[in-house]
C-alpha cells in the first residue's frame, strides 16, 4: 500500500473508490516506565518540550499506525480514507492509542 493514499479526507483527489472494505484499526497500549517517569520529571522542572513523552507518543501512535496498514492489506486494500487517531487512558499510566479508517480499494481516474 502506497501510505500517500492513507488521508483524512473523505475521498482521493484523482482517485476513484470501486470498493468499500469496511473499518480498519490498529492499537496498542502503552505505559510509561519508571525511569521514562523519573526522566520526564526533571525535564517538567525546567519546562518546555518533554522529549521523554514525545518519542513515547510518537512511538505508540507510529506503532498503531503500522498495525493499522497491516489490517487494511490484509482485506486487500490499496488505500484508507477518513484516517484518525484516538487516545484513552485505560488507568493510570497506561494509555492506549488507536488509528482507524475505512479500508477502500481505489484506480486513478
């Protein structure tokens, strides 16, 4: 699968759905370590961008992502439309982060 066709849009400027496979997602679920916690404490206490819990966010929505690709290309699709992101925490620490959208198979017009 081409990831230039995954998008949040609703449609594929260029692009023509023939086929509708239905909701696609990927998730995982994550926790924050001890020492990522220690890490990302002392860099709170001096403000600005904590790169302890961006890398950590960046990490599991990048993992969702990828499971979210594997599922489409598993129901033969060539692209994914109307793409998102969701975030819960499933109790304190553990949050889980899940990418969804709906597989389609598309030709260029």
């Amino acid at each position: 699968m081409d990831t230039s066709l995954i998008t949040t849009s609703t449609s594929l400027e260029g692009y023509k759905v023939t086929k509708h496979l239905g909701v696609v997602r990927g998730i995982t679920v994550r926790s924050r370590s001890v020492v990522g916690n220690f890490a990302g404490g002392i860099q709170s206490l001096f403000g600005g961008r904590l790169s302890v819990y961006v890398e950590l966010c960046e990490n599991a929505r990048e993992e969702a992502y990828q499971l979210l690709v594997q599922h489409a290309r598993a129901l033969g699709a060539n692209a994914i439309i109307n793409m998102r992101y969701d975030a819960n925490e499933v109790m304190q620490g553990i949050t889980e982060v899940l990418a969804y959208g709906t597989a389609v198979v598309v030709k260029k017009e």
